[in-house]
C-alpha cells in the first residue's frame, strides 16, 4: 500500500472518517498528502493538550474563517474524540465571543450533528 494511503487510512481512523477534500488531493497529487502528516501527528493527536481539546480549537478556527465544510468536518472530528455537548457548546460560546453571529453561522449544518 502506497504511503499516503497509509497515512489517510490512519488519520480516517483517528477522526473517524476520511475528508473527500483529502480523497481528492491524493488523486491530484500524492505527495501533497504528506504535509497532512503533521496534522495527524501533532492535531489528532493526544500531547500535552488532548485531541479532543485541539479539534474543539480547530473547530473553532475554522468557523471563525466562515468555512462550513470544515465546521462539519472539524465537528465530526470532536466528536469522535470525545467532545461531549456540554463542551461543543460552551467551544460556540467561544466562537460567538470572538468571531460573532456569521461564525455561528458558519456551524448551522455541524451543529445538527450533535446529540
């Protein structure tokens, strides 16, 4: 199996599914893939914070870009790291304090997820 199929297999693993944007990429370029390397190794990752604090954070970062795609994907990653609903919403409080309304916005199609 062909390294970068390897490390999307792993990163699919840990967050739970795959994102099509990855799929995609590996089709176009397969090197490519490998600077998602470091995202497997530092952001799905447990270290000195947990994974799932840093997909929360991440959850965050992209909503405050407005990047709807990326809240459900972020949002998927969390909670298959754990997040419970308690966390995610008081992760939206944070959104909401710092990048506003659109920023919720942005975690409409993300927040249907949670139960």
């Amino acid at each position: 199996m062909p390294e970068e199929d390897k490390l999307l297999e792993e990163m699919g693993e840990k967050i739970g599914f795959t994102p099509q944007i990855l799929e995609t990429l590996k089709d176009l370029d397969p090197k490519f893939v490998h600077k998602y390397g470091i995202c497997n190794r530092k952001v799905l990752s447990d270290g000195a914070l947990p994974a799932k604090v840093k997909a929360l954070m991440a959850l965050a970062v992209v909503a405050s870009k407005q990047c709807e795609v990326c809240t459900v994907s972020q949002m998927k990653n969390a909670l298959n790291n754990g997040a419970t609903k308690e966390e995610i919403m008081e992760t939206m409080d944070v959104i909401f304090i710092t990048s506003g309304a659109p920023a919720i916005s942005a975690c409409r199609d993300a927040l249907k997820l949670v139960k």
